[in-house]
C-alpha cells in the first residue's frame, strides 16, 4: 500500500507581477517508509510540492492521497523540519521539543518521555535545560528534528535541513537522519539542492526542472546500507549524479545548457 499519491498536481501563484507557475502535472507515489529525496536547481518548486503534500498549502489542481484518502487539511500523522530551525529562545530544548505535544495535548509524562529519548538518539542528552542561543546551527537542527518526531508521525518532511550547515555537521547530519530512519521508520520526504546529498540518503531521487516544476526523472538508488562516505567515489554514484545533472537543468521542449 501507498503512503501518498501524488495526482496530476499543479500549482500556479497568483502573485502582484503575475502568475507564477510553479508545478505543472506533478505524478509520484510514496511507500511506507520510504526514503526519497526532491532535487532540483533552486526555484523548480521544491518547496512548494513539499508544503502541498504537507497540506500546508493548497493545490490549483490535482490532489494529494494520503493512507489511501484525499488530503485536505494539515494532519498530525506529518511532521516538518525546516532550512532554519525555527526554535522558541525563551524556552529550554526540552520545551521546544516537547511544544508539537502540548498543542496536541498528549500525554505530558509519556511525551517528556519520548522527548528525552529523542533527544539522546540525536547526541543531545544532557542539553535538555539548555535554551537554544547555547546550541550550535547542527545543535539546533537536531532540537527541531526531535521536535517534528515527538508526536510519532509516519511521515517527515524536510525542507532543504541542512543547507545552512558548514559541510562536515551536514554530512554527520545526514548518516544521523539515516539511522533515526532506521529506528523509527519513518516514510522521508527530503528536499535538497545538493545532488551528492540527495544521492546518499535516498531509496530514489525525484529529479525536478524549472519553469514550471516538473519531475525530470525518477532514479532507483541501488546502493547498499548503511550508506558510507566512500559510495561517493564509486561509478554507480558518479553515474547516477551524471545523470541528475543533465536533466534538472532542461527545460520544458529544451536541451541541457
Ligand atoms: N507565495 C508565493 N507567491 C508567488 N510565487 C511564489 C510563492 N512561493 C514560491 N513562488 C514561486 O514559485 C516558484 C517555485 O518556488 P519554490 O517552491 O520555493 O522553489 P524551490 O523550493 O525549488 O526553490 C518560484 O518561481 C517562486 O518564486
Ligand atoms: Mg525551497
């Protein structure tokens, strides 16, 4: 069974310089568990598919089908992590992380549990007191990826996570994502521009172009777990890389610049 279904779905801003059209007739299916991750040169409509199938916003056409129904309204079953952390300075790491639990009024000593078991998968553990001006940018987004995990959702959606990060925390964050994966099982939605990022974490890259956003192309990533630095190096990744790169840049009836 599907996860989500993606279904003829477009999206056209209505903006004070004109229409934007920022995905035209966007068709992909998600299983349980999945890890998959959008790239495309900034502007493709990355962000913009990931806030429709977070219901975040609306479609112009098409729908998104989530467990096998229609998506209207955001549902808790998703939880989003953001390029900036976005976490509350007044309160402790705990309570930023716990707040996704309070405005869903769960139990409060179930979820300090989870929180703090969260918060030690992610290398966190002694930190809880802190508040987050203490923490490093990699600190910070661990918080805020504690903090879309804390109510159980099946369904995570990142939006471009590590992009302010300096390389080094970026690629520790990554295999670090991969084994929370791991444990919690989680169906991933990964948005990135980084090609080697979107290769090394996903089970398949959904490859967009621009002007309107289209999926170019779908690849099977036939790499062993767990994922490793080297894979890098190998010809099945430069080939797959090759490939992402000569198809985000095309345009709709063009040829690659
Ligand atoms: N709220 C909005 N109003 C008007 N245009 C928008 C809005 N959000 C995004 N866009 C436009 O839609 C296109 C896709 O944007 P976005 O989804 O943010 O792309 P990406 O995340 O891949 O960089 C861009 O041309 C962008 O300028
Ligand atoms: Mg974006």
């Amino acid at each position: 069974m599907d996860k989500i279904r993606i279904d003829s779905l477009s999206k056209t801003y209505a903006s004070k310089v004109g229409r934007v059209r920022a995905l035209e007739n966007i068709n992909l299916t998600i299983g349980h568990n999945e890890f998959v991750t959008l790239v495309g040169p900034s502007g493709c409509g990355k962000s913009t598919l990931l806030k429709v199938i977070g219901a975040l916003i609306k479609p112009s056409r098409g729908r998104i089908i989530f467990d096998e129904a229609p998506l209207l309204k955001p549902t808790a079953d998703v939880g989003i992590v953001f390029q900036e952390p976005v976490l509350l300075l007044w309160r402790t790491v705990l309570d930023n992380v716990l707040l996704p639990a309070e405005i869903l009024r769960l139990d409060k000593a179930k979820a300090k549990k989870r929180a703090m078991a969260l918060l030690k998968l992610v290398g966190l553990e002694g930190f809880e007191t802190r508040h987050p001006d203490e923490l490093s940018g990699g600190m910070q987004q661990r918080v805020a990826l504690c903090r879309a995990l804390i109510h159980d959702p099946s369904v995570l959606l990142m939006d471009e996570p590590f992009a302010a990060l300096d390389p080094m925390t970026r690629e520790e964050l990554g295999f670090e994502l991969l084994r929370i994966w791991d444990v919690e099982k989680k169906t991933v939605v990964f948005v990135t521009h980084s090609i080697p990022e979107a290769i090394l974490l996903a089970d398949r890259v959904v490859a967009m172009s621009p002007r309107p956003g289209a999926i170019a192309r779908i690849l099977d990533i036939d790499l062993a777990r767990p994922r490793t630095l080297d894979m890098q190096f190998t010809d099945k990744f430069k080939s797959y890389s090759d490939e992402i790169r000569a198809v985000i840049h095309r345009r709709a009836g063009g040829s690659a610049p």
